[in-house]
C-alpha cells in the first residue's frame, strides 16, 4: 500500500491513493477535510465495510449503514484522539439484532485494521448501534 501527499504552496496539499484516488486535505481554507477528519472518516469506512460484508454473509436484508463518528482529543500538543465512539444505524428488513451485535463485535474485535490500529495506539473506541426497519 502506498499513498503520496502534495504540497499546493498554501495551507492545502493534494493526497493521492495507491490506487490513484485524490483527495484534497486542507488546513485552514475549508476547500478539504483537515487530516484528522481523514482518520475519522478511514475508520468509519473500514468498520462499515466489515459490518455490511459480514451481515450480508449472513443473509441479512441490510438496506442502508450509516456510522456516525464521534471523537474526543487530547487538550495538548500533539491533539491525539483520546475516545472514539461508532454508532451504527443499520436499516433492512427482517434484521436479527444477535446478528448486528455480533457484526459490530467481529468488526471491532476482528476485522478492522483501522479501529485495531488506533486502539493498540491508546484511542479508547467504543460502539453502539440502532436498528430502523424497512418495508
């Protein structure tokens, strides 16, 4: 994996992915999402992923997967993430709330290298989730 940032001269620097992806990540001129916007939102899509991926295996009707990320940082320099809380709002039909449990736990336990990663630094990470059903 491998990633390249780049400098535009101001506050921004332009990111691309390994897979050639770009991203826009800025400082100061809200034209991007700040650094630590982009760990957030690494996380949220790695836990997401592994959530949907493990329902769907297990047969479940998931219609939409929402994670609404919360998070705390540290009042001095460097400003790490202290607390990160995941809360998951799944809706489908039919969902057996064991097996969305179950999901989160393999995400969070298991699966997501992004959450293993930042709690094996110190972030504190915890997770809930809600169940809307569809017709």
């Amino acid at each position: 994996m491998n990633a390249q940032v780049k400098w535009d001269g101001d506050v921004r620097f332009e990111g691309t992915s390994g897979s050639g992806f770009k991203v826009m990540i800025d400082g100061e001129l809200k034209q991007g999402p700040r650094p630590m916007e982009l760990i957030l939102l690494g996380l949220g899509g790695c836990t997401s992923y592994d959530v949907v991926g493990i329902l769907k295996k297990t047969r479940q009707d998931v219609v939409d997967c929402v994670a609404e990320i919360e998070a705390e940082r540290a009042d001095a320099v460097p400003a790490v993430f202290t607390k990160i809380h995941v809360k998951f709002i799944v809706s489908g039909r039919d969902l057996n709330e064991k097996k969305v449990a179950r999901a989160v736990q393999l995400s969070a336990e298991q699966y997501c290298s992004a959450s293993l990663m930042l709690e094996k630094g110190g972030v504190e990470i915890t997770h809930s989730f809600e169940i809307i059903e569809v017709a």
